[in-house]
C-alpha cells in the first residue's frame, strides 16, 4: 500500500514525500483511512511504529476546509510529557508544509506570555501537555469550544503518570460532538475503560505483532551485582564500542549521579530528567540528536516516545519497574527498520521483575556472559559491617570495582585502580566479568513476539510530580541510595546450567 491509497490530499502526501516516507506502517495503513472519515478511532501500536502521522495527517486534510478564530483552536492533541508535545509539533510542522494552518505548542516549563501571544493569534492546532493547557483554560486564555478534532496521545504514559484526571477534565471542556483520536502502545483493561470514556464508537485499529521496530533489536541481559553495576556498565560500554546511545536509570537522582560518574571516567554522556528546566531538557535533546553528545543517560518519563533517529544502543542501567517500561525503553532502538542493541543489566533482586518482563516479551532476554564466575560466585550472603555498606553505596555507580578489582580482566586505565581489599574480605570475591557481547558469540535472538496484552503494574502514584510530569519510583527501586542494599537481602546470584560458565574471554586484541 501507498500513502495515495489512504485517501489523503495532494498537498499532504507533497510533505509526506519530502518527509522521505516511501509507504505507511501498518497503524498507519489502517488507522489513516478511519481518521479521514471522521469516525473516532482507536489505535493501539508499539513504540516507534509512526503513531503521530495516524493522527497528524488525516487532520491536516480535515483542518484544510474551515478557518479558526483567535484563541479557539479547532484541533487539540494532547501528549503527557513536553518533549512529546514538542515532538508532535515538529511532525505536524513538517507534514503541514503546503497546509495553510497554524499552530501553538502549549506546554510547561516555558513561559506563559509567549505562549499566551501564540494564542491570541489564529490557531488552528493546540498541541499541549494536560496540565499547562489547564492553566491557560483558568486564566482565560483559550477557549476549546470550537475543537472538533481530539487526540490523546500516549494514552498507557498519561495514565502511569496520573494525568487521567486532568485527561477528563479537558475532556469536559471540549464540545461533545467531535472526533476523538486515541492512541497507546499498550492495551489492557484500564486503558480499554478509559477509551470507552473519551470515544464515541469507534474503530479499534492495532498491529499487535511487534513490527519493524521489535525484530530489528537484539536484547541481551548481563547478570552483575549491585556493586559492581557502575564497573559493569564502563566495561560494557568500552567493550561494544557503544558511542551513541540511551542509558536508562529508574530513578531521576540517579541520571545526574551516573551521568557525573560516565563523565568523569571520561564517556561521553549527557543527561535528561524531568527535573531539569525545560530549557535545559530541550538544549540536552537538540546536543544529543547531532550525535556528538554521546549517550544520553535518561528518565524513562524524560525519554518516553521520544524520536531520535538512529540510536544503536540501549542499555537499562536499572530494570525497569514496570515490564511496560522495558518494551519502551529498548523501543528507543531499532527504529524505522534500523538495527539496535539492548542490554540490560541485572542484580539478583531483579529476578521477579525480569520474569515479569520476560513474561510480557514471550521469552528469556538471552544472557550475556556469566555475571560471576560460577566458582567464586557461591559466595554466601553475609551480614556486612555499616562501613563496608556505606562503601558499598559510594561505589554502587562511581569506582565500584574495589570488591572486584583483583580478579578484573579487562580494566582499562581510565577505571579507578583496585583499593586495598577490605579487612575480612571472603576470598571468594564477587567478580564481575563481562563477555564482549557479540551477536557471533551469542547468538543473541531477535526479540520475542509479544505474544499476550501487557499487564500493568500497580504503582505508587504519590510521588508523582504533575509539573515535570516523573514518577520518582520511590522504595520499590533496589538500587543506590537505598538504606540497605537490596542483594545483602536476598539468596545470591548462582548461574544457572544454561548460561556459560567460567571467567570470560577477552576478546582478541
Ligand atoms: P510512535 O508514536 O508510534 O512511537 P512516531 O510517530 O514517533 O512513533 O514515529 C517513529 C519514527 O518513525 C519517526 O522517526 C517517524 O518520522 C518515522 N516514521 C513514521 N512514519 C513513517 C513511515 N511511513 N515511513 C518511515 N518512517 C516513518
Ligand atoms: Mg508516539
């Protein structure tokens, strides 16, 4: 199929041609149609499968016949977090090209009066984060009884980050005789209940099967410990070569942690999180899509849908709490055909939470490599002193090779050098070995169909933060900063028969 197939207008498909689209995805091929009848639809697609244009292009050619008064948009396309508003702003300024349409781009951490100045012109399309489009509702500054064309973007991200209320309440405010367009990358109950409440008999579209996206990222797991994370990571980065990237981290303190420590080991790195000013968030984004900033350690908020072409590699320096979040995460590779590679590295007390991932992706991420050679690794779980814990803490992300240190094979001279072994250290130390994690030497499958509807964790919403819109995952989170680390509580990693065995090679040099 064609995009001259789906029924749009001459001008769209120019832009669309210039955009270098050569045909629709599938959500495209099936939801565009729909769109252009003016029915509601229901679309329902992986990350990176080009949910956006089901949206943006049907309604350019709906917009194209009718005019917009000051401050009474006719279109309104909600996005839970700024950087996907301002991502759906670019799409819609590329597609529109030949459009004569305008649009303002409403979101927090900017300032009111120019945003206030965009309104009191003409504005065909407001595109907004939910709680910024309120404020200006409050003060007066816009009225949306004139939208006739609704969509709620990332509906499965607004609902994790609570913004459902604020969902409906704009809902309320928009003329009930519209078309509503609503769109997520996962389906489950929740999100079919609230699709009933924003939609008015519409057509569900999904492409289940995870598309281009899924089958061009290889996923791989490598098994360490908590301590050793911040070692692991260097090595794995050095090892793969791995130069441009996302490094995801759960919680938002910790992407300026490991961000410093990357630096100061000399990777090129920079960092996004909610907690940055917007203008800062945009100015990191914008460094990191020329390519020259390196990897961008991230938020999943701050990161969620984000489109930033080409991106290799993906690593989760946390599992991710919410088997969601994986598919999203490592959605960040592989785009539009493209080839990537996903790590994720794991501790022991991942373990649920990787089965919950795994359950979700139909299958094992294959490991990479022992995370601890099988005879040293059956250390038992001993009660550590305060000072050893607090150690422990320092080093999780920065150094964090002194326990490991005396039997690292690869250390490269930008790694802190091996400290003193602790007073009473067990012989058997806890090494971390990382193989060079080659597709040759893996065999690291493609990644597995998602063979069922993802089912939602259930998360502590109380520490949501509706201006920057990030969950700060609170206790639940097995990482630095906890009072005691998690893997003193837990029975220690013991590899399992299947996985390779034995200190790892180093690669041929
Ligand atoms: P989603 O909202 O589903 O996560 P996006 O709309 O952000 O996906 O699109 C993901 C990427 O795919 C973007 O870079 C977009 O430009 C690109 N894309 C969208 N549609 C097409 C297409 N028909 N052909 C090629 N690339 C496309
Ligand atoms: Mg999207």
């Amino acid at each position: 199929m064609t995009f001259e197939d789906l029924g749009l207008e001459p001008s769209t498909l120019k832009a669309v041609a210039e955009s270098g689209y050569t045909e629709p995805t599938p959500i495209q091929e099936k939801a565009i149609p729909i769109a252009l009848m003016g029915r509601d639809v229901m679309g329902i697609a992986q990350t990176g499968t080009g949910k956006t244009a089901c949206f943006t292009l049907p309604m350019i050619d709906i917009l194209s016949s009718g005019r917009s008064k000051a401050r009474m948009p006719r279109a309104l396309i909600l996005c839970p977090t700024r950087e996907l508003a301002a991502q759906a702003a670019d799409n819609f300024a590329k597609y529109s090209k030949y459009a004569d349409l305008s649009m303002a781009l409403i979101i927090g951490g900017t300032s009111f009066t120019d945003q206030e100045r965009a309104l009191n012109k003409t504005c065909d399309v407001l595109i907004a984060t939910p709680g910024r489009l309120l404020d200006l509702f409050e003060r007066g500054k816009i009225l949306l009884n004139d939208v006739k064309y609704f969509v709620i973007d990332e509906a499965d991200r607004m609902l994790d980050m609570g913004f459902i209320p604020d969902v409906e309440r704009i809902a309320k405010l928009v003329p009930t005789l519209r078309q509503t367009l609503f769109f997520s990358a996962t389906m489950d109950k929740q999100i079919k209940r609230l699709s009933e409440a924003f939609l008015m008999n519409p057509k569900e579209v999904a492409v289940d099967a995870p598309s281009t996206t899924a089958t061009t990222i290889t996923q791989a797991l490598i098994k360490t410990t908590v301590s050793d994370k911040g070692d692991t990571l260097r090595k794995l980065i050095r090892e793969e070569g791995i130069e441009n990237g996302f490094v995801f981290c759960n919680r938002k303190k910790d992407v300026d942690i490991l961000f410093k420590s990357l630096t100061k080991h000399g990777i090129n790195a920079i960092a996004l999180h909610g907690d940055m000013p917007q203008s800062k968030r945009t100015e990191m984004l914008a460094t990191f899509k020329t390519g020259i900033a390196g990897l961008l350690v991230c938020s999943d908020v701050a990161a969620r849908g984000l489109d930033v072409a080409a991106v290799p590699y993906v690593i989760n320096f946390d599992v991710p709490n919410n088997a969601e979040d994986y598919v999203h995460r490592i959605g960040r590779t592989g785009r539009a055909g493209m080839q990537g590679k996903a790590f994720t590295l794991a501790v022991p007390a991942d373990s649920k939470m990787l089965l919950s991932i795994e359950k979700l992706i139909g299958g094992p991420i294959p490991p990479v490599g022992p995370a601890r050679d099988s005879k040293t690794s059956a250390t038992p779980v001993e009660k550590k002193s305060a000072k050893q814990e607090n150690k422990i803490k320092r080093d999780k992300i920065d150094g964090g090779t002194k326990d490991s240190a005396p039997s690292e094979p690869l250390k490269t001279k930008d790694q802190p050098s091996a400290a003193p072994i602790e007073e009473n250290k067990p012989e058997t130390s806890q090494a971390v070995t990382i193989q060079q994690p080659t597709v040759s030497q893996t065999k690291m499958p493609e990644l597995q169909k998602k063979e069922q509807a993802p089912r939602r964790q259930k998360r502590d919403r109380s520490r949501h933060d509706p201006d920057v819109g990030v969950m700060d995952h609170g206790e639940d989170v097995l990482a630095f900063g906890a009072h005691t680390p998690s893997f003193l509580k837990v029975e220690p990693y013991v590899a399992d028969a299947a996985e390779p065995t034995g200190t790892i090679e180093q690669p041929a040099s």
